[in-house]
C-alpha cells in the first residue's frame, strides 16, 4: 500500500476528505505522517483524532532554507512517503524536494488554472480576486507541483458559477465543496498508477 504525507497549513478540510475516502475504501493507501507550517492548524487534529503521525515544521524555526529542507526531507523518509499532497499548505517547495519525487507531488488551488494563480494568489485572496474581476466561472485545480508555482501539469479541474451576490465567504464555501471532491478522486487515480504526464499534458487511464 502507498503511503501519503499530507502538508497543511489550516482548518484541514481537504484531509479531512482525503482521511473519509481512505476509510471508506476509496483510496488505495494510507497517510504516513501529516506536516503542519503552522503550530495551531486544526488539521493537526484532525489526523490526531485518526492516529495519524503529526508535526509541526516551521521555515522560522531554521536558520535557512537548506536547514528547513533537510527536516522536512528528513520527516518524509522517515515515514517511507510515497506520495506529497498539498491539502492547503501556504509554503512554496524547494527544488530539492520536488527533485526528489518527481510527478509525485500533487497540490489543490481554489481556482481554474492558469485563472487567478501564482505567485501571491492563496486562500481567501483567490476568491477576493475573482469576485473583483467580475467573472462568471471559477473553481478548482488539483495539478502536479514542478517549480513553478501552480504551474504544473493539470489533473483535474471542475467549474463552479459565481452569483452576482457571492462574497468570499459564500464563493469560496462552494469552491470548497469541489476540492474536497476532486482531491480524492485524483490521489486515487495517482496512488493507482493511472496519472500519466506527457508534456503540459496529463493523460488519465482508464
């Protein structure tokens, strides 16, 4: 059975979904360690409550990069990680760690790549962007973490209406409701085998 290490930094919603779909068969594989950037996540726990392994590893603690790498390389040896998935995790990767599980990685944005993405665009600040523009579609990506940032290969994306009257708070509830579907849906497919990355593009098999 593959083994996941889930990174967060907040409430833990996506984990939560991805911790349901492997207790109810969905998934194939079990989550190794979950790795918080902040002390008072609740995602932290969220996996307690599952007795799942959990940390806190914070690029502050260290006195550069390098350091902060080598802990967090350190931690997702140690529980044999097999897959990286980035369930609302706020730090950017270092090129050390996605060179080191290449097309392994997989993170969820809150919007329809390349719309509202980038350097800058996080959480509630995607949404905010969105409803300033004025547009009339958003959603949610789940792609391969390279790089970049949100500038991997896509997996799946899925479309969500934006209403007139939305406010953040409304926009991103229902956004939300489409991660915590997508998510599953492709660390299954991933843990499966069944991800294939040609280029830009990534083919899913049947």
């Amino acid at each position: 059975m593959k083994t996941l290490a889930v990174l967060i930094s907040g409430g833990g919603s996506n984990l939560q979904a991805l911790i349901d779909n492997i207790e109810a068969g969905n998934i194939n594989a079990q989550i190794g360690v979950v790795i918080s950037s902040r002390k008072d996540a609740y995602g932290l726990v969220r996996a307690q409550k599952h007795g799942i392994p959990t940390y806190y590893i914070s690029k502050k603690d260290y006195k550069d990069m390098d350091a902060f790498n080598r802990v967090l390389i350190k931690k997702l040896e140690e529980y044999n990680t097999d897959f990286i998935v980035l369930a609302g995790y706020l730090n950017i990767l270092s090129s050390d760690i996605i060179k080191k599980y290449p097309n392994r990685i997989i993170n969820v944005h809150p919007s329809l790549i390349p719309s509202f993405c980038g350097k800058g665009y996080y959480g509630m600040r995607v949404h905010q962007s969105v409803l300033d523009y004025g547009v009339k579609i958003s959603g949610a990506t789940v792609h391969f973490v390279d790089e970049g940032t949100d500038t991997g290969p896509i997996i799946l994306q899925k479309p969500v209406e934006v209403y007139y009257d939305d406010d953040v708070e409304s926009l991103s509830k229902r956004v939300l409701e489409v991660e915590h579907e997508l998510l599953p849906k492709a660390v299954s497919l991933l843990v499966e085998g069944k991800l294939v990355v040609e280029g830009r593009k990534v083919k899913i098999l049947e």
